[in-house]
C-alpha cells in the first residue's frame, strides 16, 4: 500500500518561528495530502497537491513537491500556538494510506 | 452542511458485546472511509465504499468486524463481538470521487473502550 512517512516524528519550535516537516514515499503518485489533527480530534483537510505540480500556498502553509525524490515538504510559516497538532501526509495512488504523523508543539 | 456525523462519541462496553458505529457522511459525498486509530498502529484503514458498494475491506480485521452502507448518507461499522484489544478511536470520513481524488472530511471519531 501507499503510505506516507513523516519526518521529524515530534518537532518543538517558538511561537513565530517555522515550522517544516517532510514526507517520504516509495511508488508514484497521482497527489499529496496533508492534514492536521488536533488532540481529541478528527483529522482536517489541509491541502493537496497534484503529481504535476511542485509547490502549492494556503494562507501560511506551503507545500512542495518532489517527484524525482519522492519526497513533500510543509512549510508553516510564522507558527502561533493554535498550530499545534499532529500533522499527517498521505500519498495517493488509488489508494490511501496515512503515516504515523508528526507532533508539532508550539510554545508561547 | 454540518460535515461528517458519527456517533456515539464515546462508547464503553463490556467484552463480548456487540457494538455498532454510526456515521452519517457529507450530502453528495460518493466515497465513505472506516479509520481506526491508535498509539501503536496508527492510523488504519478498515474498509472503503464507493457509492454505497465496499470496494476494499482489506483492512478488516477479522469477521467479527463488519460494515454496512445501506444508502448514501448512512453507514455501520460493527464489532461482535467486542473484545479489548478493539478499544481505540474510530473514525468515518468520506469525499468526493474516487478514493484520494480529493480531500476527506473526517468525522469527530467514536471513542471505544472494550473493558
């Protein structure tokens, strides 16, 4: 099966600063997601980037794409202390597989 | 739309009980996911439907799990019967098109303790 693997596990970083997590796959894909999952909660949409494309922009979120690496970045820029979660990549290809997620603190 | 309905949110049953999971998925959704999730697996996918019909219950478990979508805006996930090591937070999502063509809406999960 598909999945995605998330790179660093856990990651803890000042209010402000960014925040950068990578995903690692292993066949080819037709698109990347990411999505969020605050404690206690159900997993959030954040974005998906298709195998065509190589960098996508939501609000303070950027994603990129490497193809030739098999390999995704999110990028939360200007991190605040509500951006804390656990984040999960999934890649696609007709099926759906999420990773163990990365644990994101954001101190105050 | 008020998103991806399931319920209950928390369910404690005593092993050998059946216990049955409702999810009401987003109108006009075609696509309906069974999630488990736990601190030693992970993320889990136990069946996917694509409208209304299963297409991959390959993550099943065994038979004492099985799911259900009668129509398109409800579906079942049940477990008889229950044991233990069945405690953990399952979640329903559904989307649009085929499996991973676009972004799931997950539900809020029941939380489901086997004692």
């Amino acid at each position: 099966s598909q999945q995605g693997e998330e790179d660093p596990q856990a990651l803890s970083i000042q209010e402000g600063e960014n925040a950068t997590m990578n995903c690692s796959y292993k066949t080819s894909i037709n698109n990347l997601q990411w999505y969020r999952q605050n404690s206690g909660r159900g997993l959030v949409h954040l974005i998906l980037i298709r195998s065509n494309e190589r960098e996508k922009h939501s609000g303070r979120l950027r994603v990129t794409l490497d193809t030739s690496k098999k390999s995704s970045s999110l990028l939360i820029t200007a991190s605040r202390a509500a951006d804390t979660a656990s984040y999960f990549c999934a890649a696609n290809n007709n099926d759906m597989r999420f990773g163990a997620g990365t644990r994101l603190t954001v101190k105050p | 739309d008020a998103g991806v309905i399931q319920s209950p949110r928390h369910e404690v049953t005593e092993m050998g009980q059946e216990v049955t999971l409702r999810c009401k998925p987003i109108s006009g959704h075609n696509s309906l996911f069974w999630y488990r999730q736990t601190m030693m697996r992970g993320l889990e996918l136990l069946i996917y439907f694509n409208n209304n019909v299963p297409i991959d219950d390959s993550g099943m478990p065994e038979d004492r799990f099985s799911a259900k979508m009668p129509n398109a805006s409800f579906s079942t996930l049940k477990i008889q019967p229950s044991e233990p090591r069945d405690s953990a937070v399952y979640f329903c999502a559904s989307s649009l098109g085929d499996r991973g063509s676009y972004g799931y809406t997950f539900g809020s999960g029941t939380r489901l303790t086997v004692v």
